[in-house]
C-alpha cells in the first residue's frame, strides 16, 4: 500500500471513527423527591461501574405522571418507582394490599407499555401517619382504627399531592371514619415533622423510610386495615433500552434486594438531616455492598 492509499485510509477512518463513538447513553431519571433522587444516584452509578456505555443522569424531574410520561416519550430510560403508585396513580387500579398480586400485576401491565418492571429493590415506602410520642402514650395510639376511635380528633398536616392521589387522603378516609379537627394542612414535606414537634398539626402524612423517624419522639400508626397498597421500590426501564444497551438489565438487577427499609431511611437522613450530598451517599452506600 503506497503512502497516497494510507493517507487516504487514514483520513476516511478518522470521519467514520466520531459516528461509530457516539453512543446513545443510558438516561437515569428519577422524581423530585430526596429518596428518588438518592435512588437515582445510586443506579446511575452503579451502571458506570458496569457498563461501557455513558451513562446520563436527569435527575429531580417533577412527580409521577410527568416522570413517567418522560419513560415513555424517551426523554429517560429508567427510573425508580412505587408498586402502589404505579397500581393505583397510574394504572387507576382500586387498592389492594396484597404485595404479590400488586407486584404480579404491575409487571404485567406496564410490559403492555414496553416497559420492564424489575424486582424489588427491598424496601417498601408505603404512606405513614404519625402522631406525636406524647400523644401516642396519652391516648393509647397504636394503630389508625385506635385513632378513628378517638374522639378529640386530629388535625392534619401532609404534602398536597397525598389530598390529591387516589391512594391517600382518600383511601384513608375511606377505611377510617377519623375525625379531623380542622381542614388539612398542606405544606413542604420538609416542614412535615417540625409542624408536628410544633403542635401546628396532630398527625403528619409521611412515609415509612423519612429520615426523622428513627431521630424524634413519635408514632407511626399501623395501617391495621390494610387501607394503603404496597409500596415496593422497583426500578422501570425501557425494554428499548434494554436492547440498545446489552448487560443493561443485568446490571440492573444486581440492585434487587440490595436496599432495606433501614438503609433508606439513614441515606434519606443522611441528606435531608445532615444535608450530605446524594451522590456522596449513594457512593458511600454502593461501596459498602461491594458493588
């Protein structure tokens, strides 16, 4: 081959090189919510250990329906999600307490979507009505019929969005007969727990992995009728890009089983109590499970 001809190669490879190397990336989303976005850190970190190709994150988006019109409009790929929320927010199913069957029923339905449903990560956010610890000693509170059956009445505090999804404010109403001593207040999440230590509300709208539930002196009621589904966090993914990114879903399901309830709650503290960084957390999280 004279110089002329390898000149020539040469030239024609480095144009050919560019559009071979421009792979599409992995597009990690997640809600606007502190563990989502914890969750989303450690999935988009985890898929840069283990695949090749680049690994994009879009992280603090919005609620569910706007999440997940994102996943199926392709602006992301993959995001972490609630089975309840999914069964009743966005498939408009009634509630069912039946992990299983929700579980079972979710990964049907969305692969309907092409989407894929993975296994749990291992925890379960469900909803949380919490009362003072006071109040829950005075009262003899220990779970929500206890509360219905207490005639002083609470006042309520919550994020909107519970007033305004099917499976809360509503759902709970309608399995408990609570009297309510004022019209619900609703306000930032993150001031949830201080109205309640403040005495503003009586019971706080929370979830079972806050941070602040391990640090204050308060009661989360049980849900002795089941009113609330399942909440078990999964990660959903485009089957499309499942198959545009080989060992994808593999890689994926290394994170099944891996995150307790516990876990959670002390990465959700870590970064709404000691306003740590998620990516810092989800990094110290993956490298203690050897991942």
């Amino acid at each position: 081959m004279d110089r002329k001809t390898i000149s020539g190669f040469l030239i024609a490879a480095a144009w050919l090189l560019p559009s071979c190397s421009k792979q599409k990336p992995v597009i990690v989303g997640s809600k606007n919510l502190t563990e989502q976005v914890i969750l989303g850190e450690i999935i988009a970190q985890h898929l840069e250990h283990r695949l090749k190709d680049p690994i994009q994150k879009s992280l603090n988006i919005s609620g569910t329906l706007l999440t997940h019109n994102g996943l199926l409009s392709g602006e992301i790929d993959l995001y972490p999600e609630y089975t309840g929320t999914a069964f009743m927010n966005v498939l408009k199913h009634n509630s069912m307490s039946d992990p299983a069957i929700v579980l079972e029923r979710v990964k049907n339905e969305y692969a309907g979507l092409q989407l894929d449903w993975l296994d749990p990560l291992g925890f379960n956010n469900t909803f949380a009505m919490v009362v003072r610890g006071q109040d829950a000693r005075e009262r003899h509170l220990e779970t929500l019929s206890d509360a219905a059956a207490d005639k002083k009445g609470f006042g309520l505090g919550s994020g909107p969005e519970f007033l305004d999804r099917p499976d809360g404010y509503r759902v709970l109403n309608s399995s408990y007969n609570i009297k309510w001593s004022a019209a619900p207040k609703t306000m930032d999440l993150g001031l949830l727990y201080r109205a309640l230590q403040d005495k503003q509300v009586d019971m706080a709208a929370g979830s079972a992995t806050d941070g602040l539930l391990s640090k204050l002196d308060v009661k989360v009621l049980k849900d002795d009728k089941g009113a609330f589904p399942p909440y078990q966090a999964c990660v959903v993914v485009r089957q499309e890009a499942e198959n545009a990114h080989p060992g994808l879903k593999q890689a994926l399901l290394e994170l099944s089983g891996k995150i307790s309830s516990d876990e959670m709650q002390k990465m959700n503290y870590a970064v709404d109590g000691e306003h740590r960084q998620p990516g810092q957390v989800a990094a110290e999280f993956l490298k203690g499970k050897g991942l």
